[in-house]
C-alpha cells in the first residue's frame, strides 16, 4: 500500500526552500542558450521559421520589464492582469509580474465586457497587459472603472487606451523604460524575486461557479512547485521535452504545462497563438510530449478517419485496420495488471514500423512520448483509436483549486476509461454520496475575498470537494461517472456556468424555461420553452393564432426567440455562446417532471427526455 506521507516528505524535502523564481534562475544556468519558447509573431504567413528566445534571453528581457513594472509603481502583491494570445510577450510579463514581486492574472481573451470588468473589479490589477485591439475594446468598461497604473498594449498597430489615470504605454514604450531604468533598479528587482516565500502567491486563476460570477484560486509558489514534482513521479518522461503550448493561460493546464513547468524543469516550448493553426504546427515541431483537450484529439481522430475512408485501395484498407488491431491489442496488454508477450511485442514492432508510424509522422506526432488529456473525460472511443496507432493517452482529473492533476495515468500505470490514480503525496476517497474528495499540498488555502466559496469547497480536514461524482476500483483507478454540480466543462475544457446561459435566455418574456447543454461537446446548446402565459399575447400582437405547439413552430415566434439567443450570446463569452437551439412544442411544469415542486430545473430529466432533440443539435 502507497504510503501518502513518505511520498509527501520525500517531495517537500525536494522543494524545500524554492520558489518559481529560484527554480526558474536554476533552470536558466543549466539551459543557458538552448531555445526557450518560440512563436510565430511577426514570421510572414507560410513560412516555416519561427521567433525564438533562449532561456538567457528570456531571462534578462523578464528581468528588464521587471525593472520597468518597478518604476511603474508595481508593489509586491499587486496583481497584473495579461489578456494576450500564446505569444512570448504573455511569458515576458507573467516573469516580469513575478519578479517584480506581484501576482500573474491571465484572462480569457473571449470574455464579455461586462465579465472583464467583474474580474478586473475583483482583482484590482496595477498594470494591465492587452495584445491587441479586440482587447482593448473588451477592457474599455472596466478600465473607466479600476485605475491601473499603467496599460500596455502589445500589438505596434492596436490603439493605446486612454486610461483615467496611469499610463499608457506600447510594448516597445515599456520595453524601452526597462532598458533605461534596470541598472538603478536592478538591486529592487533581485531583492523581491529573492524575497518570495513558497507560501505566496504566484497567480490567480479565475474558475466559472454556478452561480456565474468566477472565483479566483489563488495558487501558492509551493502549490505549484509540488505539482510539477508529483506530476513528474507519475510522467516518468526522460530525454527532450519539445511541446506546443496553444490553450488559454487562463486555463490552469497551460498555466502549468506551459509556463511553470518549462521554467522549473526545462523545455523548448512553440506558442501557438490559433488552435487552428495548431496541425500545421504539429508537423513543423513533432513535439516529443503532446497535451490535449478531449476535443483535440477527437478533431485529430476525425481528420485520420476522413484520410481513411477516402481511401480506395481495399488491400491497403485492411493493412490499416489489421495494424490498427494489432495497435489496440498492443495498448491494452500494457494497461496495469496486464502483460505483454514476446510474440504480441513483435507483432507490434513490426506493424509500428510499417503502418502506424508513418500515420504518426504524417500528423508529427512519431516523436510523442508522453500524450495528456485532461479538463474533460476522455471518450472511451477516442482513446481506443489512438490506441490503434500505438498511443497511450493518459488521461488526468484535477481542477484549478488542486492546481491541476491529482489523479493521472502514466507510463507505468493506465487503465484505458480512467482517470489514473491518486498522484505521489496526494490522497483522493469519495465521499458516502460518491463525490470525489483530494487532499494534499496541491490544494489551495482559499479563494480570494470569497470565505463562503472557500467554506464550500475546503471541509475541516482539509478535504477539495470537487463536485464530480466517481468510482474508484480495486486497484485505485478513479473513474469520473457523473458532475455532483451543475457546471459545464466542454470538451475543449472551458468551465461554464448553464444557469448563467439560462438566465440571459429566460430575460426574454417569450422564453418560458431554458436548459444549457455542453459537457464534453464541442459547444452550448440549448433548449427552450414557450411561456405559457406571454407567448399568446405575443402571437396575438403579429396576428398569429394556434396551440403552444404551433406557435413553436411558427416563424415570427422563432425569429423572436432567435433574438433572444443573440441577445443573450452577446452578453457572454465565445466559448458560453449558444450556438445552436430548439424550442420544444411543450411546456415544462412539476407535474410533467421537468421542474421539482419549487419550479427548479431538474437536468437530469430534461437531458433523458429530451436525448434525441440534444443529439440532434451537435449533427452535421
């Protein structure tokens, strides 16, 4: 049996007395002038070459904005906010924030006005980094009503708010202030990055509640330095670490894989600013670790299944499935408590090196030796076709109040359909009513200014209730069967509150009930009702007649509704917007079961009765 407190003192002891920061100036006098991050930035489209900055380079630029933050008025525990794609400028002012002494808050790039200014209200930034005109335009409302100290816009071409107070600055403005300021205040610039305490906070990383409004975890230098550390027991990956980082910093994954983890251990990240441009990418880079949302990997597998039926040749046909069997079969054998023969190793050697292999370098995926998924469960059937090439895809369960994975698979234990086991020092039990419970340093201590958040999800013994109803089996394998509160994570990983969706709909008088649907697909759905009471009237002012089944098929009511969507999708973010809907010919009430006796929504049902008219929005 795992002893949980030896695995923990063993890791304390490995981390005791760092920081990020001494990490990261370790990391820097090993990696020296090997390439730290790479990006496409002002490389002409089409071209294959790159941006790059060596881990010196990253290093002294970090530390010369540092000096500029410093001179800015930046003091320590003062939080800066950066809302820019994956570009090394992001990196450059999530070091220069830290060694300056102040708190990294990346924020999503898709949202609202209204939620930007909630977040910035909440954090109160000194200094707010923004990439490009879009930005500046979602941030104008909040910046009327938080006085920063100063706004820098990244792109040369995006316009310069104009701030109440503070300056406002490009990049090039701000870099140039660095430059001019770092010898006077270099001195400042090291004592505060020297005078970090692993109990302070390196960032706030804002997680969507059901209620709508984000909460903000605040995650601890120790936080963070203990989960790469129990990560890295459970990854077990030598030789070269070559990865794209493409998803949100303010996604507590990439937080994490993309930027804390390069710097405490070493890496060469490609920052790729578009998902969509992430293919090409993989075939520039062939990453040697590969991390991705469920959605990825099932838009890889639906690409791979595109090339295959367009396929004309039956003999080659049969060539990739039997390889493929053979792949599955192969897979399967190194699941824990299975073993694999000599006979089924060479089968597999043989077909990886005929088949499979050449199918993984056509995607740039034949260098990967270690795959991740998380942020959702992964579809059994994905990780069963990526199986078919060869490929264990770990897949990993955490949250951003756990600093991200407490259960994981790795090379020397997986089990396909799981989320792995407890990580080295953290302990994960369910509750009597099966929700999943983790302790251990990778927990947060609170969330900032919300003691009634903090209360919900910390019990007395230091217990994350995190909300997911699970099963573990015999041999410690956690399984993620069903959500104990109603919060969407889609499968691009992107939480989301249905009651806020729900709320936006139903301000339209027409809109009786709403139900948001989205866990593990690839957008918001919904489903609607008419009011009762209101939808008659409405149809009587158009000149319309007939049941409340017609009038949900009636096409002035629908363009009404249709309104209504587009009313409420331009008040929330990109990945909250609905993007398809269906207003059902019935009405909800507590006798048809869909409501309880209060008239609150009961999910479960809706999502049972109404399967098919669910499906039916995620086809074509």
């Amino acid at each position: 049996m795992t002893d949980v407190r030896a695995e923990r003192a063993e890791i304390d002891s490995a981390i005791a007395g760092r920081t990020i920061a001494t990490a990261f100036a370790d990391t820097v006098g090993v990696q020296g002038e090997n390439p730290a991050y790479s990006d496409k930035v002002g490389i002409p489209e089409g071209s294959t070459d790159w941006r790059t900055l060596s881990w010196n380079e990253l290093r002294a630029q970090g530390l010369s904005l540092a000096a500029a933050l410093v001179d800015l008025g930046v003091q320590p525990g003062d939080r800066v906010a950066i809302m820019a794609t994956n570009r090394t400028e992001h990196i450059l002012a999530d070091i220069a924030a830290q060694h300056a002494g102040a708190v990294a808050v990346s924020i999503y790039n898709t949202l609202s006005p209204s939620q930007v200014a909630y977040v910035a209200g909440h954090s109160a930034p000194t200094v707010v980094f923004l990439e490009n005109a879009d930005h500046v335009a979602r941030w104008q409302q909040a910046l009327t009503e938080i006085k920063p100290l100063a706004v820098v816009v990244m792109d040369p071409g995006a316009p310069v708010p104009t701030v109440v107070s503070g300056d406002a600055l490009t990049w090039d403005e701000l870099v140039a202030r660095g430059e001019s300021v770092k010898a006077a205040r270099a001195a400042e610039v090291e004592r505060r990055w020297r005078a970090i305490q692993a109990s302070d906070p390196v960032t706030f990383v804002y997680t969507s509640g059901t209620t709508g409004n984000p909460k903000a975890v605040v995650l601890t230098h120790r936080n963070i330095l203990f989960e790469t550390a129990s990560t890295d027991k459970t990854v077990n990956s030598d030789g070269e670490h070559i990865a794209l980082s493409y998803l949100p910093y303010a996604h507590v994954a990439e937080r994490v894989l993309g930027i804390y983890l390069p710097q405490i251990n070493g890496a060469h990240l490609y920052l790729v600013a578009d998902p969509k441009l992430l293919v090409a990418a993989l075939g520039q880079v062939r990453p040697t670790r590969f991390f991705g949302v469920p959605r990825v990997w099932e838009k890889i597998q639906t690409g791979i299944q595109g090339l295959l039926a367009m396929e004309t040749d039956e003999a080659k046909q049969a060539a990739v499935a039997g390889a493929m069997a053979v792949g599955l079969e192969y897979v399967t054998s190194l699941e824990y408590g299975n073993t694999t023969s000599p006979e089924l190793q060479a089968r597999y050697d043989a077909m990886n090196a005929a088949v499979l292999m050449p199918m993984k370098a056509a995607l740039g995926l034949d260098r990967v030796e270690w795959a991740g998924s998380a942020s959702a469960p992964m579809p059994l059937e994905t990780a069963k076709f990526f199986a078919g090439l060869g490929f264990s895809i770990y897949d990993i369960y955490g949250m951003s109040e756990t600093s991200g994975a407490v259960t994981a698979c790795g090379p020397n234990a997986f089990r396909l359909g799981t989320v792995g086991r407890a990580q080295p020092g953290i302990e994960v039990r369910l509750a009597e009513d099966g929700e999943v419970l983790a302790r251990g340093p990778v927990a947060i201590d609170a969330y900032f200014e919300n003691p009634e958040a903090t209360a919900e999800l910390l019990d007395a013994d230091g217990w994350v209730h995190t909300g997911d109803i699970g099963v573990l089996d015999e041999d410690g394998f956690l399984k993620i069967v069903d959500r104990k509160k109603e919060l969407i994570i889609t499968s691009q990983g992107k939480n989301i509150s249905p009651s806020n969706i729900e709320n936006y709909l139903k301000e339209s008088p027409l809109v009786g009930h709403a139900l948001a649907y989205g866990e593990s697909k690839p957008y918001v759905v919904a489903i609607l009702t008419l009011d009762p009471d209101v939808a008659p009237i409405i149809a009587g002012k158009l000149g319309v007649e007939g049941s409340l089944a017609e009038l949900a098929e009636n096409a002035a009511i629908l363009g009404i509704v249709g309104q209504a969507v587009e009313a409420a999708n331009e008040r929330l973010s990109r990945p909250e917007q609905v993007k398809k809907w269906k207003l059902l010919p019935v009405e909800w009430t507590a006798e048809s079961a869909e409501l309880t006796p209060t008239l609150k929504l009961k999910r479960r049902v809706v999502h049972a009765n109404y399967a098919a008219e669910i499906d039916a929005l995620y086809q074509n």
